[in-house]
C-alpha cells in the first residue's frame, strides 16, 4: 500500500470524513445547546406560575396549578431530550477522534512512504558506480 496516488485518494476521503465528523459534532453541540437554553426557559417559567397574593380565588389557584403541572411536564420532556442530546454529542465527539485518528493513520503512512522512497533513493546513489573525478588543471 506504498502507491503515493491510493494514499493521496485516501487522505483526501479521510480529511473529508474528519470535515464531516466536525461539521456533525458541531451540529450536536448546537442542538444541546439549544435543548438546554429550552429546559432552563420552561424551568423559569414553572418557577413563575405560581399563587400570587393579590388573587387567591379558587380559579386562579387552579389555572395556576394546571399550567405549573404541564410547564413541569414540559420541563421533564426537555430534560429527556437534552440527555438524548447529550448522547448524541458523546457519539458525535467519539466519531469525530476516530475521524482525526483515521486521517492521522493516512498521514503516518505517507510519511512512511516517503521517508522508505528517500532511503531507497539514497541508497540507489550509494549502488551508483563512482564516476572518476576529472582534474581540470595540474596542482600549483
């Protein structure tokens, strides 16, 4: 697997696969980010609705507690989806050092290639017969 055109094809697919995994990871990060902004907004808002003191009537106390029940219920499918979020950013991240260690592994071998192409190349130098120095002029 020394041919310098398949190891330069296959650094480009791996650089590529590395943009991809980034480009992804990213993508997860955002979306935690924006899970998370939601749970803390519903969680604010459930700690809002709450009995104030200048209306203590039956219906108030009611509707504050209907609509407290479904902002903690809310709060609980946002805490769901910023674990699967969080998860998701896990995979994404561990995609990603696979990506950077496949690219990394194109890179040891075209490093191998070359260094193995510059030896031989020395040595074809050492093998070459030793051509005869001409003097060009008597020594003064």
């Amino acid at each position: 697997m020394t041919d310098p055109k398949r190891l330069a094809r296959l650094h480009r697919v791996r650089t590529l696969q590395l943009g991809l995994a980034r480009a992804e990871e990213a993508r997860a990060r955002d979306g935690l980010a924006s899970e998370a902004a939601l749970a803390e907004r519903i969680g604010r808002l459930a700690a809002a609705v709450g009995p104030t003191p200048e209306r203590f009537d039956a219906t108030a106390l009611a509707a504050a507690a209907h609509y407290r029940d479904r902002l903690h219920r809310s709060a609980d499918a946002a805490a769901n989806r910023v674990r699967t979020a969080q998860a998701a950013a896990d995979r994404t991240a561990e995609a990603t050092k696979g990506a950077m260690r496949d690219q990394s592994a194109v890179e040891k071998l075209m490093a191998r290639a070359a260094t193995a192409e510059i030896a031989a190349e020395i040595r074809a130098m050492q093998d070459a017969p030793a051509t005869a120095r001409k003097v060009r002029h008597d020594p003064c």
